[in-house]
C-alpha cells in the first residue's frame, strides 16, 4: 500500500521504523517505548518543545548545546553532582517546611524553617572532595 497521507484511528504495532534500514526506530514494549537509532539497537534521541511528565528517572540532566554544565544523580544518600556551577538566588526542598538556600554577595545563607519562621540553619556533609589547585 502506498500512501501521502493516513488518517487513522489507531495504529497497533510492535515498531515504527524510518524508510531506510538505517534510520531511527520506535518499539512499543508492555513497559512504554524504545527509540533507538541508525538502524541499531543503541538508545537513540527523541526531541520535543516542552514535555509533561509526572517523574523523570534518570541517571544525569544535561544542558542542550555541548559544553553546558550538567547534573549527576549519585548513589543513595550521596546526593547530586553539580558540572558547570549553579546560577540561582535560591534552592529550596519541595515541601514549605525544608531547608533552603539563598545566594548572596556574602556568599550562602542557609535557612530552615521552624514555628512558621525562617532561621539560620547548619551546613554538614558526610564527604568532601577537594579540587586539585
């Protein structure tokens, strides 16, 4: 069948596949869906505007363009690793009652919240990795 344009209600398949062997490749397992590229079975791209989501599991963010900073997600309790530097006035945890910081000229005010009120909280840390002078 050859066509310019379908206009279906449904499409059910295993996968999608460019017109060439070696294009990109969309499988549909129970689990969600697989993009793959160059007619490989290694993880390809998928590029959107925005996207929606209700979580994201994964193991580094990264910026768009190369040369950008990026985020890690270490092990369990090892928190995150910061590439690049952090541009913000402040950070503060999901919930209204976490600790937060704020940048100023001074440097990092770190604030908690107790009684409704926001007071100067504790910096600590299990670990600290030196940078090499």
């Amino acid at each position: 069948m050859h066509a310019d344009k379908a206009d279906v209600n449904g499409v059910n398949t295993e996968w999608v596949q460019g017109r060439s062997s070696d294009d990109g490749k969309i499988t549909f397992p129970k689990a969600g869906l697989n993009v793959y590229r160059d007619g490989t079975q290694e993880w390809g791209t998928m590029a959107a505007d925005k996207a929606d989501v209700n979580s994201v599991i994964t193991h580094e963010v990264r910026g768009s363009r190369d040369g950008q900073g990026y985020i890690q997600f270490l092990d369990k309790d090892k928190g995150v690793r910061i590439f690049g530097g952090v541009s913000a006035g402040w950070i503060r945890g999901l919930n209204d009652d976490e600790a937060w910081i704020r940048f100023n000229e001074e440097g990092i005010w770190v604030l908690k919240h107790r009684n409704g009120k926001r007071e100067s909280a504790n910096v600590t840390c299990s670990t600290v990795n030196e940078r090499p002078a």
